[in-house]
C-alpha cells in the first residue's frame, strides 16, 4: 500500500512506469487519479495474497497427496466443495487413462471446465507441453486406444505372472536333470525339459520386449524382481542353466 508520503516522492514519470508494469491505463490521467488507481491495485493483490494464504492453508493435491500452493486446477461441486489438482497431476491423469471426470467425485468435466484448464496450463506452465484435455474429451477413439492399452498390459503382466511361477516351479524340481523323453506340461507336449524351458524363456522375452514398448519401468521391476526369487530359491542344477539362459 501506498502512503501520503509516497505521493510526494512520486514523479509522475515514475508514476507512469509502476502503472505500465501493473497494467494499469493510465492515459489522460493525472497524477493524483494515476495515484488512487496503483494504490486500489496494490490493495486488491494484498487482499489476494491474504485470502490465497487462507484458501490454501490445507489444500492437498488428491492424486498425488501432496500440499498444492496457488496456482493450481481446482475443481467446484455444486455444494460448494473444493478438490485441489496440481496441473502436472491432473492433464497427466487424463491423458494417461482418457478419462475427463474428476478423479475424486467421479463427475463429468463440463467443456467450459476444460477449456478454463486448458487455458491456465498456457498461462502458468508455458513453457510445458501438453494435451488439450478439452480434445481428449471430444475425441472418443483416445479413451478406447488408452483402455486397449491397458488391456493389453494387463495381460502382459498376466502371462509374466504365470511365466515367473513356471519358472520358479521348474528349479525347485531341478526340472532340467529329467532325463525323461517328452513331457506334458498344461495340456502342451514338449520333447524334453530343455524344449520346454526354452519355450518358456523365449515366451518371456517376447512379452518384455512387448511390455517395454509401453511401460519400461513394469519391465525393469519385474526382472528385478524374477532374479530376488529366483536367487531365493534352493540351489540345483536348473537353477544355474536357467540364470544363464535368462541372462543371454
């Protein structure tokens, strides 16, 4: 806030360049009113500032649980309820599943409420690129290729599930010191145990290399967590010929 004081140590040049800078008009003006208006502003960010501090005194971003400061999305319910959403969360949110209702109330965003977020993502994040969620909400084959997406990771990891199992089921009956002909495993005829194993380590690479085009971090806990089980296991012959065959 300004005081009378300030008024007097105030050229009107000066006077000019702080209205400039707050883009305030100040054409035609002199300098008493050029005065009164910076000093209506400054009391009006004040006043923000105050009231910022306040509203969001608790505000947590409800995808990510952490404290959100202004600027941030905020979405109102009809009641009156407030749900706080870091930008980054929330256009990451919506493009990663194609879904553009609030991911706490489940409501629908409206096309005005994307817009408005659309437009405060150039604003405050410039420098960010994202999707419009307004066009991933008009655009219906997104949200069908992101649920096709899912879908087939969801079997990835499915199948990698069972493949860890076999895996792990085949060293602890030292699988490969069979000196059995063929064998019968699910239903599926294999020469040897050796046939059956390579079967299954190249039906795992297949997959991870499948998985990776889409989630290289799924791919990379997943062998790490194959290679902590398997070195949990009891050591025999299988063990050691799998590991290497794995590792190849």
């Amino acid at each position: 806030m300004l005081i009378k004081n300030d008024y007097n140590n105030l050229t009107l040049p000066i006077l000019k360049k702080l209205s400039k800078k707050a883009k305030i008009k100040y054409n035609k003006l002199n300098k008493q009113d050029m005065f009164i208006n910076l000093n209506i502003y400054l009391a009006v960010i004040t006043i923000q500032k105050y009231y910022r501090k306040h509203f969001y005194k608790n505000a947590t971003d409800h995808i990510t649980l952490e404290k959100v400061e202004y600027p941030c999305f905020i979405f109102r319910t009809k009641c009156c309820k407030n749900y706080f959403y870091s930008y980054d969360s929330i256009v990451k949110y919506i493009m990663k599943t194609g879904d553009t209702r609030d991911p706490m109330t489940r409501l629908q965003y409206s096309d005005e409420i994307l817009i408005r977020l659309d437009s405060e993502i150039k604003r405050f994040l410039p420098n960010v690129k994202y999707k419009s969620t307004f066009k991933i909400k008009k655009n219906p084959d997104y949200a069908r290729r992101i649920r096709n997406r899912e879908n087939e990771i969801l079997s990835y990891q499915t199948r990698l599930n069972e493949i860890k199992e076999s895996i792990i089921m085949a060293i602890e009956s030292d699988i490969l010191s069979w000196t059995i002909g063929n064998i019968l495993i699910d239903n599926i005829e294999y020469l040897n145990s050796n046939t059956y194993i390579n079967s299954l380590l190249y039906e795992l690479k297949i997959i991870l290399r499948n998985l990776n085009i889409y989630d290289n971090h799924s791919v990379n806990l997943f062998k790490k967590e194959l290679s902590e089980v398997i070195e949990q296991t009891e050591n025999t012959n299988s063990k050691s010929r799998i590991l290497s065959l794995l590792n190849s």
